[in-house]
C-alpha cells in the first residue's frame, strides 16, 4: 500500500465524538453512582498523555497529521512512546473512560469498546503499515519492545 494512497475512512477525532455521543444516548443496563474523583483521575490521565504524547511530536518535529503520515521526519520511541505506541489514542480512551464513569452507565463501556475496536482495525494498523514502510527495521524493533496500548 502505497502512503500516498492510505485511506483513513474516518478521522479518529470524528470517531471519538460519535463514540461519546453513543455513550450518552445507549440505555442504561446497570446505572452507577458517578463519582467525581474517578472522573477526574481518568479525565486527567487522558488529558496529561495526551499533552505529553503530542509534546514528544514537536519537540522531535514531526507531523501530527495522520493524514500525511509519509511527511513524518523521524520515529518517535522516547517519553511516553516508551510505555505505548499509540497514545494520542489511548488519551481518547481514557477521556471516554472519564466520561463513562460520569455519565454513570456500564452500558456506555460499550462506546469505549467500539472506539478502540475501529481505532486499531481502521487507524492504527495501516499507520503501522505505514511507518514500517517508512522506518523499517527501526519501527519493526519498536514495535517488539513497545505495546501497541499499554
């Protein structure tokens, strides 16, 4: 598959807020008291990858852009990109954690499911396609050391 011929079928901030959208809108199965502490945790957790993972990507000065994945400069392994291979996404799942456990509904955890399903069959995998084109033997070793979540 050529780069320049990747297709993305969804952008996955597009894909997120479907996915929360569901979680607010799915009946509720079992109800739970939300507790603000455990929002607060997850939506924290969330929020602080997030902002290391895409601080990693400047401070290495290369594109966020997964839509011009062939533009990247350099693989990026340190920081947070130790502990996961893709966490821009698993900050989104965090934050639809966070919102799970407000919204107060188990049913919900089916939005986060769903989220992670179509992010790893319909993003991740041909971004790693991608990046093995591109980097090779380098992204390969990455990839053996590195989880592609947690």
């Amino acid at each position: 598959m050529s780069l320049n011929k990747r297709h993305i079928p969804v952008p996955p901030p597009l894909i997120f807020v479907f996915c929360a959208l569901l979680m607010k809108y799915l009946p509720p199965i079992w109800q739970f008291p939300s507790s603000l502490w455990l929002v607060i945790v997850f939506g924290g957790m969330g929020c602080a990858i997030g902002a290391a993972s895409v601080f990693q990507f400047l401070l290495a000065k290369t594109t966020l852009n997964p839509f011009q994945l062939e533009t990247a400069s350099q693989l990026v392994t340190g920081g947070i990109y130790r502990l996961s291979r893709n966490p821009m996404y698993l900050s989104l799942v965090f934050i639809l954690l966070a919102w799970m456990v407000y919204l107060g509904s188990f049913s919900a955890l089916l939005g986060v499911v769903l989220f992670i399903w179509y992010i790893t069959k319909f993003q991740i995998k041909p971004e790693e396609e991608g990046l093995k084109h591109l980097f090779g033997d380098a992204f390969t070793a990455y990839c053996q050391r590195t989880r592609r979540w947690l």
